[in-house]
C-alpha cells in the first residue's frame, strides 16, 4: 500500500482529502502545521528522516491573494522556499512531490484555454510566488506533479462557497461580482483527481492542469450554488491585488 504524506492537513484541500480518503486503498499521512511546518526546514528534515513516504501532496500554501501585496515576504517563505525545501527532502528520499499550483501564474490575455506549456506571466504577488515555487521544483528535479488548479470551493474552510455561506446565516443580501471569469474547481474533485493519479500511478509528471469544466464568473457560481437565493450583481471592493480577468485552464485529460 503506498504511502502518502499530505501536509496543510487542515486547510481547505487537506480537509477535502480527508474527506475523500475513505474511497481509497491508500495510507494517507495528515499533517497540519502543529506537527509539520512546511516553513522550518527543520522540521521537514525530521519527517523524512523518521518516516517513510512513497508520495507527498503538498497541500499547505498562502493563499489570500490580497494579503499577499502586503505580506510579499511570508507569501515567498510559504509558496517558493518551503516548497523548494520539501522538494529537495522528497528528491532525497526518492518520494514522489506532488505540488498544487494556481491559474494566476498566468494573465489571462489569451482568447484560448491556456495548456501547461504556455509562458506564465502573473500580474500579483500571489501568483508570483506561486511561479517561484514551481520554479524552485523544476531546478530541484527529482519525481514531481505540479497540478495547477482554479477558483477552489468546498465546504471546508475559507473559501467562496463558505463565505457565502456565512452572509446567507448573517441574513445579509448576497451581492457578487461578475467581472472576472474563470473554471471553479469542487475540492472534492481535484482531491479524487490527485488520489486516484496516486492509486492507479497515472498522474502526469511534470505540470499539468485540473480544473472544472465550465467558464463563469463569481455571479454565476454563487447562483448555481444556491439557486434558491437572490443573488445581486455588484461592482466588489476593489482588490489590493491585480486579478486577471478570465484565465481558462485546459485540463491534460480534455
């Protein structure tokens, strides 16, 4: 049975891993930052000099893409040096890296889906730092997946559908953008994409894309996930970061 080590055991992607992890014959590894802080090299150190691991998924990363023009540094600690700490670890002890990645590595200034091999070119420091980090992986070498994903919602921690969630609870009007377009993703599907490329050892090396398979905005998503409510358009707060507006990822199986 392989063994898989999944660190940010507790962020959204961790969460849904955990959730889908009774679907696999797998021996899943959940570490959040109490027991594995990706940041201290330290502490990746001892992980992998006291276990074994056949496959880790990298699932811890800073992910406000506002906070990040403000936190440049710490956005850099967390999605290109621990990354490239961890991909040196698994080189050594020969464990497959399998890396989250983002869709805002790229501009979006394409009138086509963008594929892997397409040249990034992110307009915020979030998207900056993710780059880095796959850019730390590849100059790392060893064996490593980086799935570059969009728009990620579940039901687990903070993320779109829970915000949304909250305003309903708080009896507020539900106000959403529509000015930027994109393919949300279920957490719930890319973890059974990621856990099922383990199982069956048919994930692509190298870097590939996973996404959901239709283009909307946010407006559109919040009306298809709650049909039953009202939901206004609205111009948004503006951002602290640039965002593309409309970035469409090719999946690798599509």
């Amino acid at each position: 049975m392989k063994r898989v080590l999944i660190t940010g055991a507790n962020g959204q992607l961790g969460l849904a891993l955990q959730g889908a992890a009774k679907n696999f014959t797998l021996d899943l590894i959940f570490m959040d930052k109490s027991v594995l802080d990706i940041t201290n090299a330290e502490d990746i150190k001892e992980v992998f000099a006291t276990q074994s691991f056949d496959v880790c998924i990298n699932a811890a990363a800073y992910t406000d893409v506002d906070g990040a023009e403000s936190n440049k540094a710490l956005a850099f600690v967390i999605n290109k040096t621990a990354v490239e700490t961890l991909a040196k670890a698994c080189k050594e002890h020969r464990c497959w890296l399998m890396h989250i990645s983002t869709d805002y590595v790229f501009d979006g200034t394409l009138d086509r889906p963008y594929v892997p091999a397409d040249t990034p070119n992110p307009l915020n420091v979030y998207g900056a730092s993710k780059l880095a980090g796959e850019q730390a992986i590849e100059s790392v070498g060893g064996t490593y997946s980086i799935v570059r994903t969009s728009w990620l919602y579940s039901q687990y921690g903070n993320n779109f559908y829970t915000k949304i969630q909250a305003q309903l609870d708080a009896g507020k009007t539900l106000r959403v953008a529509a000015d930027q377009k994109g393919c949300p993703t279920r957490a719930e599907d890319l973890s059974a994409h990621l856990l099922t490329g383990i199982a069956e050892a048919k994930l692509e090396k190298g870097i590939s894309h996973y996404c959901g398979s239709e283009v909307m905005t946010w407006l559109d998503l919040a009306r298809r996930l709650f049909p039953k409510e009202e939901v206004l358009e609205c111009g948004g707060a503006r951002p602290l970061a640039v965002r593309p507006n409309r970035v469409v990822l090719k999946n690798n199986n599509s």
